[in-house]
C-alpha cells in the first residue's frame, strides 16, 4: 500500500514531468514561429547586439559566420519564451513572425515571462556554468595590450619600456598582453632571437613590475617552416580532398594541407578534431609557461569562416562552427585567457572580448548593446575591446586621435568587468585628458570588490556581471535602452556617448537613487544632469 506522503511525492514529480514536456517543444527543421504582441527578441551574433531587440527585415545566417565574435544558436524573448538548437542555424525576422531553417532540431521553450526567465532557462537547460572563473587578475587591474603601440614590431626593449611607461605615469600593473610577431614564424612559438636576446629576463622583470604576462597565439602554422613539416607528416591540418590535383598530378601529403586565407596572409590550420593537433599545441603552449614562466594566451583567430566545410578533416561530418568550438576549449586549460571568436561556449570561464572597434564615436555607441548580449548569450567575462579602438591605422597620425573619445572609452571600460588599455594614453594625451582617464581607472578600483562578486555569482548562477535595464526591470517599457546598463542589480551606469556632451538623460527605474554626484534621486522617471569631461554618471540604488 502506497502511503499518503509517497503518493503527494509522485503526484508532484509527475506533474512537473507533464509541465516540461509542454514547456518545450522541438520543432521541424523548418518552422515559422509568430511573434507575440509587445515581444522583442535578442540572441545569435554578438557582433549585432546594436542592432537588438531586432527589427522586421533582420536575417542571419549562423552556418559559419560568427561576424568575427561570440555567437551561440540561441535567441530569447521578453516574453520568457527560448529558442535552441545544437547546430547553427538561420533565422529571418518577417512582419511579425520568426523563420527558422536548421540542420538539426530546434526547441522552443515557455520559460516564464520576461528575459530574465527566459536566460536562467536556457543557461541551466543548454549552457550551464561550471563554477570556474578565468583569472581573477583580468577583473581586478586594468590590462595592457602592445598591440597599438608596436603593432608587428614586438620586441623586448619597447615592450619593457611601455611596461615601465604604466607604472612611471600612474597606472596600475595588471595583465600584459604582448601581441602578435613575437614569435619566430606561426606555430614556431618561440620567442625571436633578434627581437627578444634575453625572454626570460623580460618575463621576469616584467613579473617584479607586478604584471602577469600573456602572449598572442593562433591556430595558423606557417608553411614554410620546418614546424610545418614535421607536422604535416602527422595529419595534423585541414587538407584539400583527395582528388584535389595541380596540373593533372595528385598533391603530395605536404602539399595536400589546404592554404587558408587570413589578415597575415596564406597558412596552413590546425585541425582539431584530430587528438594530435590538440596535444600538439597545448605541448606548444605549455612548453612556453614552463620554459619562459608566462602566464596565459590571448588566443586569436578561430573563426568559423577559415573552416570551409568542404575541406578534409580527421574527424568528419563536421561543420565550421565545430572547429571554432574546439579551438576554444583550449583555453579551459589556461585559466589566463582571452578570445575574441567562440561558439557555444556558454558559462565556461573563458574571457570573451568584443571583436575591435574603430576609433569613433559609432563604434564607441556599440559597445553597451553588444556587450550585454554577450551577457544574456552565457558569455558573462567579457571585456569591451581597447581603450579608444583596437585597430591601428587610427592611430598611426596623431593628429587623427580624439582625446575625448579615449576618456569616454576609458569611463565606459572603467564599470564593465575588464579594462584593456593598448594605446598608451600617456602618450597621446594631454594633461587634463590624462587626468580623467587616471580618475576613471580610480573609481574601478572602489567597485573592484562589488565586481569580483559578480563575478563569482556567474560562476554559479551563469547571470550577466553587466545587464540590460530589460533584464533587472523587465515588462516596463526598457527594451530599447541601449545607452544605459547595470552592475549586477544595484549600480546602474549611464556614460557618456556623444562628442562635447555637456548634459545627459537619464532613464531612472522605480527605487531610490544615490548618484555619483552625491545627490538622492526618486526613480521611474526621466532625469536630466549637467555633465564635464571628468563626468562618469552611475546611480546606485538604496532600496
């Protein structure tokens, strides 16, 4: 006889049993899905987060296009509903209504209400945290790239004189990341002779600076070195098929390896999904943490589009996103890291950085909406690019740099979970701009504690450290908002985005405010400030 308590278990095992086989279902490869009244929807391409909530006309095709960032087969709605599948997939905003084409199946889940049911959902359901953080380092201090600076010409005199440079003129020593043509050729990851005489005296100074010391790294291998020829022997690239000729005459296994196009030329890649390659460059890597004493990688490149499907691969049936997926679990290895290009990495502890930004104030206006899309993807380590842009030619004429762009940079990286320096503002600033750069990387430092619990809790929960006013106040009218965001719950910051700004609206949710200006602010209204160059407006709430 069944007890009276057993039976109640039962009974409430089985209806939450029957209440998730209707909170999702799995959809034909090929579905239209009508859009709710008052739904908005966020998801697939980081790199399109300006462009979300999307509008009608909105089409993306996931097959081996990450548009150069973090993309995962994932859409989420305002209205707690969840969209998945495990392969990339494509999807058309038309009128009101979604169309889905996949490979494989797609599941459409009722998760609650708002956004913020709908993330816990497909975080719990299809990328759950392990409890693992990257590097606490990257979220303490402020982090330092040689990019802009040295651009191709790394070297050991310049790269200890701009470490110098940091702590000479006021900044902090955090991660140092040196970056690419450090190393004699790609995939001979070795330190150059001539550029560097003496690697382990560098990485030890810059260790008694107080850095900690990461070097760029890619999947890319030189063809003519003799790295590649031992490994070509080994099987370890993609290769053409086997019935690729050149005049007629079969390809010889050296020559049968595919040349892939990329911004550093034509080199052969590292394919995967064979064992070998793997063992192979994590030997590389870590032969550079024990032979020089560095720290972790910046790992570059990786992108799906350099993995056509129609290359050989040791494993196969494989699709370009899976090859961008194994190259980041790489980085899991290697608790100092940082990607720019991953897929379906959700909740693991991987740094993820926004791809590079121009120097102008367009881009600038990007960096909320993509970043907190990271945020609600599973992507909660994330870092905004560098300071002013990460790439070059903008500031190779220093006439060309705009002095308030790089303050109003450095004042939107000072809040969010990583700061990246690369041009050094030192250099490129005057003594007033330079001041407020400095008084934005100290008011970091007040919200570091606050920060590195943040972090902790995305360690767990999976939850975004930075968040859309949608997600902490959902079904109020804030879906739009793309110039505001939050810290966590608490602490909500509104930057400065427009060139010469001298006031700015603010969009208070209901609650009681206490602003940077020390003043208390009644919320669920519209405020308006007088703002100066030294001006980062953030509000936190105190009740």
């Amino acid at each position: 006889m069944i007890k009276k308590s057993t039976f109640l278990i039962l009974f409430v095992l089985l209806i939450n049993i029957h209440s998730h086989a209707q909170n999702e279902r799995v959809l034909s490869n090929l579905k239209t899905i009508q859009i709710l009244a008052g739904e908005k929807w966020w998801g697939g391409a980081v790199n399109d987060g300006i462009k979300m909530p999307f509008e009608n006309s909105y089409s993306y095709n996931m097959y081996g296009n990450l548009k150069g960032n973090q993309a995962q087969p994932l859409l989420l709605s305002n209205k707690g509903r969840v969209i998945w599948s495990e392969a990339p997939f494509k999807f058309s905003i038309i009128d009101k209504t979604i169309l889905l084409e996949s490979i494989e199946k797609i599941h459409l889940s009722e998760a609650g209400n708002d956004l913020r049911s709908a993330f816990k959902y497909a975080s719990k359901n299809y990328f759950a945290p392990n409890g693992k953080t990257p590097d606490k380092l990257l979220f303490e201090e402020p982090q330092y790239n040689t990019w802009i600076e040295l651009i191709y010409d790394q070297n050991q005199k310049d790269i200890l004189k701009y470490a110098h440079a940091i702590i000479d003129n006021g900044f902090p020593p955090g991660v140092l990341m040196i970056d690419d043509n450090w190393q004699e050729a790609y995939g001979n990851w070795k330190f150059h002779p001539k550029r560097f005489p003496s690697p382990k005296s560098m990485v030890k100074e810059l260790h008694d600076l107080g850095f900690k010391v990461m070097l760029w790294v890619c999947p890319f291998v030189s063809p003519d070195t003799e790295v590649f020829r031992k490994t070509a022997k080994e099987g370890m690239y993609l290769e053409y098929p086997e019935n690729q000729t050149v005049a007629g005459q079969p390809l010889s296994y050296a020559n049968n390896v595919a040349m892939i196009g990329w911004w550093n030329g034509y080199s052969a890649l590292l394919d995967f999904s064979n064992p070998k390659a793997q063992e192979w460059f994590k030997g590389e890597l870590q032969y550079l943490i024990d032979e020089y004493k560095v720290d972790g990688f910046k790992l570059d490149a990786g992108d799906a589009v350099f993995y056509p499907s129609w290359l050989k691969s040791h494993t196969g049936n494989l699709i370009p996103n899976n090859h961008t997926e194994f190259f980041a679990e790489i980085g899991l290895e290697f608790p100092l890291n940082e990607y720019r290009a991953t897929w379906k990495m959700g909740g693991l502890p991987l740094a993820q950085r926004l791809r590079d930004k121009g120097h102008n104030w367009i881009d600038l206006q990007t960096l909320i909406p993509n970043i907190t899309v990271q945020g609600i993807m599973g992507y909660a380590f994330t870092c905004p690019d560098m300071i002013g842009g990460g790439e070059f030619n903008s500031f190779l004429n220093t006439t060309t740099i705009d002095q308030e762009l790089i303050v109003r940079s450095a004042q939107i990286h000072a809040l969010m979970p990583m700061m990246q320096f690369s041009v050094a503002p030192w250099r490129i600033l005057d003594k007033e701009h330079l001041q407020a750069v400095k008084e934005a990387v100290s008011l970091r430092k007040t919200f570091t504690p606050e920060m590195l619990k943040l972090v902790e809790v995305a360690a767990i929960t999976g939850e975004p450290i930075v968040r859309t006013m949608e997600y902490v106040f959902p079904n109020s009218g804030y879906e739009n908002i793309k110039d505001q965001f939050l810290l966590g719950n608490e602490v909500l910051v509104a930057p400065i985005l427009e060139k010469g700004q001298k006031t700015r609206t603010i969009l208070l949710p209901k609650g009681i405010w206490k602003g940077f200006d020390g003043k208390t602010y009644q919320g669920n209204k519209e405020i308006n400030i007088s703002v100066n160059l030294k001006s980062i407006p953030y509000f936190k709430k105190t009740n």
